[in-house]
C-alpha cells in the first residue's frame, strides 16, 4: 500500500512538473508571438528599388534605417554612411541631414561637430523649402527635428516648433514622427 501511494504522488510530482513546463512553453509561445508583433516592418522593397536606382529621398531613408538599426536592419555605421553620402552628393536635404548626424556620431567616419553643423544648417534651409512648399511629412519630420535638439542642429532649440512639425507629420502617418512625438510627450 505504502508503495502505491508513493507511486502515485511521484506520478502526481512529474505530472504537475509537466504542467508547469506546458506552462512556462505556453507562456513563453505568448511571449514570442507578442514579440513579433512588435517587430517593426522589414524595408520596404520599393525604398530599396529607389535607393538603389539612385532615388535621394530613398537613400537617405535606407541611411537612417542602417544609422538606427530600424525597419529590420541591424545599426550598420558603412551602410549608413554610404547612403547617406549618396543622398547628400545629390544635393538632398534629407541626405544632408543623415551624413550630418555620421559626422555628429563619427560613424564610419571622424567625428567632426564643424562638419555635422555645416550640414545641419544646409539641411534646415532645404528642409524649411520642401516642409512649408510641399507639406512633405520627412521634411517635417526633419526639420521637427533640427528644432529639437539642443546641439542646434541648424535652428535654435524650440520645443513649440518641433511639436508642430511632428504633429504635421504624424497626421501624414510617418512613423519616426509619431515616435518622436510619443518621446515628448513621455518627457
């Protein structure tokens, strides 16, 4: 008898052992399918298309994509670098803006404030042209940008002026405007 009760509660032990193993397998499953559903969208391949067929405005997003390991693509500082010196070699304020946060960050490249605020204060004039001319949602976004920052980026600090451009942007749906804005409002 002893060994038949003993039996049972050791079938009973593995039994609830296995249990919380489906469990924890189960939990981590959530866990998992969650996780991918926070993963942001890969590139898409048009921007790609377009970066590559020498499109500035693309090639300067495939620089931020590489400069902030977003849309899929881990931080990539060459990557970043060299399609933002295609975007900027065009003439692209956006393309400017980027190779001025490499030259700011020293990504596969010295750091040089000189330079990134040469850059800064080209960007800003090209960005103001296309955001008020076009209500292009990067530009805002960009430009948003360049009032945010303390550093100066080529405009003097100004919360109000950078909210406004986010909130043009992000009516446009753009993703990183929607992000930044979701940051001030956190802070």
């Amino acid at each position: 008898m002893k060994k038949t009760i003993l039996t049972v509660m050791m079938l009973m032990a593995c039994g609830m052992g296995m249990q919380a193993q489906r469990a924890k397998t189960a939990k981590g499953n959530a866990t998992t399918q969650v996780e991918k559903k926070g993963v942001q969208e890969p590139i898409a391949p048009d921007v790609v298309a377009k970066a590559k067929a020498g499109d500035a405005k693309a090639q300067a997003l495939m620089s931020r994509y590489y400069r902030a390991g977003e849309r899929g693509v881990r931080k990539n500082p060459a990557e970043a670098f060299r399609w933002a010196k295609l975007s900027a070699d065009q003439g692209s304020p956006f393309g400017k803006y980027e190779l001025a946060c490499c030259y700011e960050l020293g990504l596969d490249v010295d750091r040089s404030p000189y330079q990134a605020q040469s850059l800064y204060e080209q960007a800003f004039e090209g960005l103001e042209q296309l955001a008020s001319a076009s209500n292009d949602a990067h530009a805002q976004f960009y430009l948003g940008s360049c009032y945010l920052y303390e550093k100066g980026q080529g405009a003097e600090q100004s919360y109000a002026e950078a909210m406004r451009l986010y909130l043009l942007a992000a009516q446009q749906n753009d993703v990183f405007a929607l992000q930044n804005l979701g940051g001030m409002y956190a802070n």
